[in-house]
C-alpha cells in the first residue's frame, strides 16, 4: 500500500516525471480519447507483470501496446510480423492504420519476437493501438517504446472515463495519474483482427463499427459473434464493466411493459428501499419516474435528449455515480432503443450494458 496520490496536471515537467516512472517499471494512470489507462513498459515482462498484479486481472487476458509508430516501424522493431502475412493481408491492416489511425481502432496482428508472452497471454498474435489523446501521444514519445495499457479499472469494473475514477479504482498502486479531462468518446476502442490472408473481424465493438471497417476496405467485415470460426478476444466475456450494486437490464422501456409485467417489476423491486433507473432520455425518466415503482425511485437520463455520442461519453461516469449513490437497486431500460442499437457506436452502447448487467428475465 502506498500514499495515494492526487490528479496530476500532464505539464512538460509531469510528463517527464511520468516517463522516468515507467522506464523506472512502475504503473502510470493515462488519459486517452476512449478510457484512461493503466499505463506500463508493455515489452517489460516485469513492469507488465505489474499490471495484471495491480488489476487483479487473469493471466489469460492480453494486453493492447499503445504506440506512435507507423506499422513498418513495429515490425522493425520486432513488435508485429508482417512477414507472416499474404500480400492481401499486409494490405488489409496498412488499409486501416492509414484510415483510422491514430484512434480508438485496435488491430490485432502476427506477433513479432520482442513482445513478451505476458503481453499478449501467450497468444500469436499482438493487440496495437495508436491513440488520439495529446497526452497518450506525448508520453509515448517521451517514454520511446509501447506502453501496455489495458482500462485503468480493476478486472471486471467500470472502466474509468476521469483521473478521479482511476484513483478510486487503483489510487494505491500506481506512481501518477496524468489528468488529461474527461475522455472525449467515453467506450473501449474497437479491437478488430485481421489475420494472415486479410480476413478482419470485429471482436470488441466501439466508435469505429463494421460498416466503417466495411467502407475503409471495400468489402463486407463481419462481427467476431457472425463467423463460424471466429477469432476469439479473450477479456469481451460477457460479465464486465459492473458496477457493485445489483443491476438488471430491462427488456422494454417501463411505458411500454404491460400491467402485468409492471407488476411484477414492482414485486421485483418490494425488497429493495431505493431504486434508480437508468434510461434513454428525458422523456423516458419522467415515465419512469411516475411508474413509481416502490417509494423512493430515482431516474436518470445520460443524455436529455438521447443523442448518441453524448451517450457513450456519459455512460461509464453515469453507472459509476448510480453504483455510488445510495440506491440499492439498478435498473437500465434498453439503451440505446433497439433500431439504433444496430448502428457502430449504438451497438457498441448497447454491448457494454448488456455485459454490465443481468437480463430481468433472469432476475430471481
Ligand atoms: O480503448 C481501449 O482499448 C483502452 C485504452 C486504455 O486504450 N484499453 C482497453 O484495454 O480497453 P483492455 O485491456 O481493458 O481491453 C483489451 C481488450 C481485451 O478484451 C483483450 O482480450 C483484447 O483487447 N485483446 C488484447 N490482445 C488481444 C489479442 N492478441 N487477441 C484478441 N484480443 C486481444
Ligand atoms: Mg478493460
């Protein structure tokens, strides 16, 4: 146990303080545009060690390397092997680091002989991510190699979207954390593979869905989920992202359950002295609101009028705040409905609740 320490503002002396503590082994709290990171050397066996230690996360579950260089650099380096793609392949990746970097795209390629086997869990193949984040950019460059930095929460939690959420969730272990404001997107980058031959699969879902990846290569890319033989990502199993308090995802809107499913929502929450429902907009928490299902309920909009990208940003902070607040029941009505839930960044929303909560039809 250490001295926990306070948000620090990423001057040019914090950030050279930060770098000396990582090439020191030690952990770094990190903003980027998607969610701040738990930051360490990630080809340093033992500093990423460091990480798995100070989330409590399973030894199965690999790492993404942050970096800024181009994809013929990381194979220079021995960090990705290029040579173990076709032509077609090489194509593919150069394809969409070109469109889509740096931002919040993860490409998951043949692993090159510098990365330990604790990075990648001792798999074959290397997660890369170029980050948009100024801060994220600069202490890389300063740092002079890839930074390991999986979400700055510890295994299972929410992911942090503000210095102060990763001081709540890791203050203890961690030399620094650079404040770099609220993160700008709010949702995990997408973590998308592409194999030898160019085959690319979308494994975790983000910002950057199937139809961009579709557009940027000029062909149909398929969810992980759709193929039969999929590539699988070891850390999207489906308990994630919860918050402590016990929460239920409904099947429908609360105006729009039937009497008798309302009543029995309302024997389902009799237990409970607080509940606080989560909902899409405005509209939707004053309905919830009347629906007055036991004495004191609570309902909460991310965003009043239900825009998408407000959403996302929002969604983390909220669910932490909810899970702080003294309700004792957590309630989320489907978010976003379900025509937009089948759009890149609505269905990457939609993915993140479904895993941060449990179906009410499976409620006890
Ligand atoms: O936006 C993000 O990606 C954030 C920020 C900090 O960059 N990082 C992040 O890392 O979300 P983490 O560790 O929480 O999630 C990484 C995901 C996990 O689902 C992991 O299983 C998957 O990427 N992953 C990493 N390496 C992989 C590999 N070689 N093959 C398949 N999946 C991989
Ligand atoms: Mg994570």
């Amino acid at each position: 146990m250490r001295f926990m320490p306070n948000p620090t503002t990423p001057t040019p002396s914090a950030l050279a303080h930060a770098a000396a503590a990582l090439r020191a082994g030690e952990l770094v709290g990190l903003p980027t545009e998607t969610v701040y990171g738990l930051a360490a050397l990630g080809l340093d066996a033992d500093a990423v060690a460091r990480i798995y230690a100070a989330k409590d996360r399973p030894s199965f579950n690999p790492l993404i390397l942050h970096t800024t260089q181009s994809l013929s650099a990381l194979h220079d380096s021995g960090i990705i092997d290029l040579q173990a793609c076709t032509p077609r392949g090489r194509a593919a990746c150069q394809a969409l680091a070109d469109a889509l970097w740096p931002g919040p795209l993860t490409l998951v390629l043949p692993r090159g002989a510098a990365v330990p086997d604790l990075t990648t869990a001792g798999l074959d193949t290397v997660a890369i991510r170029q980050p948009r984040h100024p801060v994220a950019h600069a202490l890389i460059e300063l740092v002079g190699a890839p930074l390991a930095a999986p979400s700055a929460n510890r295994s299972g939690r929410i992911s942090p979207t503000t210095a102060t959420a990763v001081l709540t969730e890791l203050g203890d272990r961690v030399a620094m954390v650079l404040d770099g404001g609220p993160c700008a997107l709010g949702l995990e980058s997408s973590v998308v593979h592409v194999d030898p031959d160019g085959e690319v699969t979308l494994l975790r879902p983000g910002l950057i869905g199937t139809s961009t990846l579709s557009e940027t290569l000029g062909r149909r890319v398929h969810h992980g989920t759709d193929a039969a033989s999929r590539p699988r990502s070891p850390g999207t199993g489906s308990r994630h992202y919860s918050p402590k308090t016990p929460i239920f995802q409904l099947p429908s809107r609360i105006s729009e359950l039937d009497p008798e499913r309302l009543d029995l929502l309302r024997q389902h929450c009799a237990p409970f002295s607080r509940v606080a429902v989560l909902t899409w907009n405005q509209t939707d928490a004053a309905s919830a609101q009347d629906a007055a299902l036991v004495e004191q309920i609570t309902a909460t909009a991310i965003d009043a009028e239900g825009r998408l990208s407000p959403t996302a940003q929002g969604l983390y902070a909220t669910l932490r705040a909810l899970d702080e607040s003294p309700a004792d029941l957590l309630l989320v009505e489907p978010i976003p409905p379900v025509g937009l839930a089948q759009t890149g960044l609505g269905f990457a929303i939609a993915d993140r609740l479904s895993r941060a909560t449990v179906p009410w039809s499976a409620a006890p």
